[in-house]
C-alpha cells in the first residue's frame, strides 16, 4: 500500500506530489522522489478526501435488475409493505445486489459507507448476511457500518426486537429504528426496547425519524431523555430529522441546542419534498451532519444515484446553497461531515492521514462538485479501487 | 426535409418506423417502405416528441468561460445588481453565450425554447440583440420564444417601460415582469405598465413571480384582475409562482380555479428550496404548466443544467413523484405541457404533427427519464439537428 500520486491538487489547491506509505499519506510536496514506489499520474485533477456515503439501504436496490414498475404511490405504510413482497417476487438477493450498489458507490469516489439493512420477521436476517458477505468481500476497498433496521416496525411486528438483537450479535454495528409515533405507534416502546438494545451491547444508535413538525419534535424529544439518561451522547444519530426543518424558529434553535448539548448526529438526503434540517445553521452550531443517497433504484422512487456528489447537488439545491464556499460546505458534509458521524479515525488530506482519497476533474473544487466531475481515481488506504468511475473489482 | 426514422418505440411502446415527409409525421407503422428518402437508424430507442425548455435566460450563462466564483449569497436584490455589473466585468457576449446555451439544450432534445432576455437602463437591448442574432442563426434547430424581461426592475428604473416597448417592436414575443412588490415595490405600478404594453402591441405576458404566501397570492390577484378586464385570457403565464405553495389548501384552491377561469399558464422550475406550484394538483384541475432549468451555469447559482430530463427529475423530487406514471407526468410538463404554454401548434408525436422529436435510450420511458438517458438524435422538423447529446452545428 505505497503509492506516488503525482500531479494533483489537493481540495484544489497547487499542484503537488502525495506519497503513500503503508496505506497513510506520508509527505505531500512539489517533486516528491520515492524510488520503488509505484506511481500513479493525477495529470493536475482535485485530490479529496473520499467520497463518505452515510445513509443508504445496500439491500434494497434493483440495480442490474429489470426495470421495477413502480405503481404503490407516496403513503409510507404502503411503500414499506409493497417492498418486503417485492423481495420475494422479484428475486432479489441481497449479497449480489449490495455489491452491485456498494461498488458503483466506489467507482464515484466513495470510501465510507453506513448502510441500513432491514430486520423483519418476513425475511429474518437474511439481508444482512447479505450485506455481511459483501463486506467481507470488499474488505480494503470500502469501509462498510451497518444498521440493524426495523424497517417494517418494531412493536408492531412482535418477534423484531429479537431479531435485532441477534443482528448485532451477528456483526451489525448499530441499532437502527423507525418513526416511533407514525409507524410504531407506541413511542415509548419502541424507543426504549432500541436505546436498551443498544445499551446492553454497547452499540450506538442511528434512527430514521421521518416525523414532521410537532410529532417528529415530540420522538426527538424521547430520544433525547433517552441519550441523556443512559450517557449514551455521541452515540446516537437521527436520519431525516424533517422536524427540524419546521419554520418555528425558537422551537428548532432550542432542539438544536439539546442536539449539541448531547452530541447527536444529524444524517440528511437534502430530501426536496420535504421539510429539511437547514445545513448551514446546524453545522454552525456544531451539530456533526452528514449526507446519503438513501435508496437507489429500488422499490420506493427512481431518482436516486450512488453518487456523493449528486447527493451534495441535492442537499445543497435544497438548502439553497449558491456561493462558491457553499458548495464547499455541501462537499464537507457529502465527505468529512459523514466520516465525522461514522467516528471515521484519521480522516483526511494531512500528513498521517489514512490515504482515503477520490480525484475530481475540474478547474475548481466548486465546479468539480457542481459538475458531478469526473472520478479517474479512487483510492482506499493506498490501493487503487476505481479508475475512470468504475470499480476495479466486477460487479456480479 | 423528409426522413425514414426506423426501429423507435414511440413513448415506450412497441417497435415502428416514423415516416417524415416535409418535416411532418406522415407514418407511424411496422417496416415502413419509402424509396430514395434517407433514413435513420434508431436501434429501438424510445422515441418521444421535442423537448420544452420553457423558462430559461440564454442571455446569462457563462458556459465555455473561466469559472464564475460565486460569492453573493442568496439575496434576490443582491444577485440582481452583482449580475448586471458582472456582466460587463466578465466580458459576457450575449450572442455567443445564448448560441453555446441553445446549442447545449438542442443536443439535449430540445426543440423549442421560452427565454426571458435582460432588459435594463445599463444594458439597454444589447441582451435582447444577442439573443436575436441567436434565434436567426438558429431558426430550423430549435423555435426561441423570447421575453423582453425586466430584471432589475421596472417602476424603480425609470426609461426601463420604453425600453421593454422598444424591445417588443425589435421582436421580442413577450412582455415579461418581475415581483411586482418585492423588488418594484409599486405593484399597481408594475403591473399596469406591462398589461398596458402588452394590450397595445397584442403580446403575451410572462411574470416572474418569486413573491411567496400572502404576498404573492396578493400579486397574483392583480395579475388575474388585469387579465380579466383587458380581455387576456390564454396570454398570460406565471413563471415561478412560489405563493401557490402555501400550504393553505382552500386559500390556494380559490387560486388554481381563478387560474383555470383565466386561462393563466404556470411555468415551474421546481425550486427545491421554496414552496412550488403542486403539479399534479394543477394539471388535474386543468392548469396549463411548464417547466424549465432557469439560468444555467451563471452568476446567480453553479446547479442548473441545459438539459429537461434533469430538469424533469428536479420538478418530481421536488413534488414527491415516485410512480412510473408520475415519471411520465414530469416529463410531460417537461415537453408537452411547455408546447401547450407556448401555443406551439402541431406538437406531439401523431401522423400531421411537426416531425420535432428525440430519441432516448432506455428500457422503460420511466427509467430513460431517471437515468437522464443518453440521447442518441435530436430531429426538428425532420432535420436531424444532434447526435449523441451533442449539437451538429458547433457552439462559438
């Protein structure tokens, strides 16, 4: 895991030479000599910090597949039922599918992913094992966390609680949950059996709360108590978190300051139809944020791409980011912003950095991510994973 | 002007050869037989009719230029005078920036284009002459409706109302207006000024409405009121349109059936950041609607792109369209819906129709408009303007 990268320029700064050794980033300079170092030419494109996918469903997507008609419409409920059917009907297998997915994510720069995988008492844990095995496969190419997520609910579907826990015994890294008013209809329920879970294995926590306006400030606030009473802070995570989109200005700055106060994430998709924490004003207040592509190509909505510079797009689009520092801001929270929430160690583009980088073709780091540039390079601990955004290692 | 186009699936369905003769559709059939007239190849690519890009401003981008550093934020006021000084600092030529961006959407499968062009007491017509000299060199590729369209407003700018009329007898199509009290600050005013240039000339309207919740509902009252007393109905359209997003459902219902009674076009960008016109609710209760990528690659944001299959998967994420057949819904706003707002005759894909189509390559119509599909040719009326995404004739 040495490598020479010449030529390219770091978060689109002067053109320098980056030497890797042993996999960290060992000097960076103009005209770096390594004798017997394998060298690659960065011919003047961006160096950053790689690509950090940090809310996506590997299980879920089609990719590969047939064109799936999506005929369910937009209700929750409906699209949670019409996908756990469609598993079976489709035939899709979860190993093949998360690697199709996790390695397009490579071949657009990504070097970190966290993904939830669904728990239910339909398909127990097969998709996990799934997701399990294409971790194990794509060891030293991409970081890979996982959710144990009850997608289907948790209460409301007795047997799932068990499941989750035999997920996490298996090698899931968190505790997911789900809308503990809308889809489990018992918060308090639903919120203790996942902090207790998550206290007992001593795993943290990562929770979609879709819930808007009052009743998605209401779970926050459970969740919050919760963090609290069980020292759990910095170890919880809230994905979507529409809430906190709410114009009630008071009302958010006050859920903010609680969110710092006890160190929980927040985890956005910038989602367009829907109210969504403003960016700029929680990473202001030192909320750690970061961003995902969701579900790609799968049951619930075509538009999705495995691509963290599209997400950074959307998520900037919806936050009506414009000026050139902006879009930077979106970059950081499509990358360091996400490793950040995953406790990435040795994140970056310094000195002793793990040598985790993407290169970007464009005259300016804000017109690279505006352009969804092109990815000739992506490299994970010193190794080459993807040339000209693809993946070196085959799709199956 | 005559065409064999062999081997398309007409919007998705089943393999047929489209006939052209004199730049019309004169068949659509299985092994179309026509002697010595040239012929296609469309290797089962769907086949969809033009492309509408129905709010744009040509007279903006800075395609093919070095990168605009944005650093103006998001104010409109701000934006607006920071463009019409950058104007000349960055030496932008109207005529060849208009070429290079009509030239990118004809290779997109663009075939008609409604553009809004600057008119201000600093630059006078020289926008307008730009992109006229633009529509001459480009008449036969793609049909430019232009907008004379004062954007940095009218009542404050005195000399700006003769201008727009001088514009009009130079060969603009219509009169366009901008945020009768946001940025005008005389709504009566404004308002009065561009119904009565319109009445006298027998133009159309097109309004950029940016005013939100009460304040836009109350422009919109004053443009409906106008509408109906000079007897305008059909000519006016709404660009923007953000008050129709509030989420009073009654107070915007009174609004949608004022619209229908007046025959008030509605043109969307789908801005993921504010509240947007509901497009299935408006084509429902009957509301012509359009939509379009704004300006593209310029001083007020680095996002858009000339291109409406992008534009149609803004205007979905952004109205929570997820079904195939609200994927179709999008793209239909995208080309047919612009066509109905720009009273384009002869538009669709049926035998007498403009032979004005492109070719996307996809499994489904679905998933050609998710994937942004490559688009293998552009025809407008049956001269093949682009191949492979790209315009024949070269940008300047």
């Amino acid at each position: 895991m040495d490598l020479l990268l010449r030529d390219v320029r770091p978060v689109g700064g002067v053109r320098a030479d980056i030497l890797i050794r042993a996999g960290r980033i060992a000097a960076i300079g103009a005209d770096l000599d390594a004798p017997g170092v394998p060298v690659e030419q960065g011919h003047g494109a961006i160096a950053v910090p790689g690509l950090v996918e940090a809310h996506t469903h590997l299980d879920k997507t089609v990719m590969g597949m047939g064109w799936y008609e999506n005929a369910v419409g937009t209700d929750l409920r409906a699209m949670i039922d019409n996908e756990r059917a469609a598993r079976t009907a489709l035939g899709l297998d979860p190993h093949r599918q998360s690697m199709r997915h996790a390695l397009a994510l490579i071949g657009a720069g990504t070097t970190h992913i966290r993904t939830h995988v669904d728990i239910d008492t339909d398909h127990g844990l097969a998709m996990l094992h799934g997701v399990l095995e294409t971790r194990d496969r794509l060891a030293g190419q991409v970081d890979i966390e996982i959710v144990a997520f009850p997608q289907s609910g948790l209460m409301v579907r007795p047997g799932t609680a068990d499941l989750l826990d035999a997920a996490l015994a298996e090698g899931a890294d968190l505790v997911g949950g789900l809308d503990p008013c809308g889809i489990d209809r018992d918060p308090k329920g639903h919120l203790d059996t996942i902090f207790a879970l998550a206290d007992r294995r001593g795993k943290g926590i990562d929770i979609h709360l879709h819930e808007a306006g009052d009743l998605g400030a209401f779970s926050l606030d459970l969740i919050l108590e919760r963090t609290r009473s069980l020292g759990m802070r910095g170890k919880v995570a809230v994905s979507h978190a529409f809430c906190l989109g709410m114009p009630d200005w008071p009302r958010t700055q006050a859920m903010i300051d609680a969110l710092v106060e006890q160190d929980i994430a927040i985890l956005t998709t910038g989602a367009p139809s829907r109210e969504v924490p403003q960016v700029k004003r929680l990473v202001a207040a030192g909320v750690r944020m970061g961003a995902g592509c969701d579900g790609v190509r799968d049951t619930w909505n075509p538009w999705n791409r495995p691509d963290m510079l599209d997400r950074a797009r959307i998520v900037a689009l919806r936050n009506n980011l414009r000026a050139d520092a902006d879009v930077e801001l979106a970059l950081s929270v499509c990358s360091a912003g996400g490793a950040a929430v995953m406790g990435v160690a040795g994140y970056g583009l310094d000195p002793g950095c793990t040598a985790d980088l993407t290169l970007l073709v464009g005259r300016t780091l804000a017109e690279a991510v505006a352009d969804g540039a092109p990815r000739p390079l992506t490299i994970k601990a010193g190794r080459v994973t993807a040339r000209h955004g693809a993946a070196l290692t085959e799709a199956p």
